[in-house]
C-alpha cells in the first residue's frame, strides 16, 4: 500500500479544523446575540429565511432526543473510524473523499462540541430531559428556514458541513459505480 501524499493530511485537516472553527465561531456569535432559544428570531428574508436559536438534544431532524451519550459515542467513533478509512487504509489518495470526509469531520467535531457541554451553556426552563440551571449537553442551532408554513428544523454550519460532505460521499460512489476514474487516476499518482 503506497503512503498518502502530505497535501492530503494539509487539506482534509484544514476543512476539518477551519470548518469547525466557522461553526463554533457562528453558534457563539448567534447565542450572543439572540441569546437562549425562545427569545427572538431575526429575519434576513420575511418569513422565509432567519436567525433563530435552538438546542437539540437529538441528532438529525431532532430523532433521538435526550440520548446525548449515544450520540458522544457514535461521533467518536465516526471521527475514528474515518481517520483511519482516509490515512490508515489510503482513502485520502482520493481528492473527493478527502474533501468530503473533511466536511464531514468538522460537522461532526462542531456538534460533538455541543453535546460535550463545552460552551458552558445552562437550561433556562424545566423540561422532562432536564432540570433548570443544568449544563446543556445539546447542539446549538441557529439557521431558520421556512417553506411555506412549514419550518424547516433549525440547522448549524456544522449540519451544513455534514450534508455537503454527505452529498459529496455519495457523488463519488455514484461516479465510481459508473466506472468513470476523474480524480481518481490523480489521486492514485506517488509524486504530488
């Protein structure tokens, strides 16, 4: 098995790394701003598309509320798990999948940093998950999209990250299934 090249490790670490950076740096600024959920939403296009914050305790669409542990678990292994896919088995001689595992490992690293409790955050109200005044263990969302009267669930850069990362994985499955090499033949090149 040949070595990645270095420029892999440089690219798949800086969309990782200055991708998390952006969400953790936009959740804090929206949180400051806005301040706990409930408060008030900014809207940028009339009823259409805002700022408004939110905490899930879930993952995806909100599914799972409450099971914050699962959730720890389940990103530690994916950052792990992609890791050693991308420079233990050679993934990142493939330009697609180092960018998209990149998306992938900053959106998994910015909400992994929510549900850590690490922004310090304390529930304002009293609910059946949680008591007032107990550290939050959920993901801070701020973007707010709505479709007709129906709202889209409140979404972060780090949900952004994961679904271009996700719709990248799958663009490059559905390319090599199809038997078309593009930025595969680079990829497998030694000298870059």
């Amino acid at each position: 098995m040949r070595a990645v090249p270095t420029n892999r490790y440089f690219v798949f670490f800086s969309i990782a790394v200055v991708g998390c950076l952006v969400d953790l740096a936009t959740k804090r600024w929206m949180f400051d701003d806005l301040g706990m959920p409930g408060r008030e939403t900014r809207w940028i296009w009339e009823e259409v598309f805002g700022f408004q914050t939110s905490l899930n305790e879930g993952a995806l669409f909100g599914l799972g509320q409450g099971q914050v542990v699962v959730f720890i678990v389940l990103s530690c292994i994916a950052l792990a798990a992609l890791l050693v896919w991308l420079f233990g088995f050679g993934a990142a001689r493939d330009w697609v999948l180092t960018v998209a595992l990149g998306c992938v490992g900053a959106g998994v690293s910015g909400n992994l940093y929510d549900r850590l409790g690490l922004p310090g955050l304390k529930w304002h109200y009293v609910s059946d998950l949680h008591a007032l005044d107990e550290p939050v263990h959920a993901v801070r969302d701020w973007i707010l999209v709505r479709i007709g009267q129906w709202n889209w669930p409140n979404f972060n850069v780090a949900d952004s990250l994961l679904v271009c990362g996700a719709v990248l994985l799958a663009w490059h499955a559905y390319r090599s299934t199809r038997g078309e090499e593009g930025d595969k033949g680079q990829g497998d090149s030694p000298v870059e």
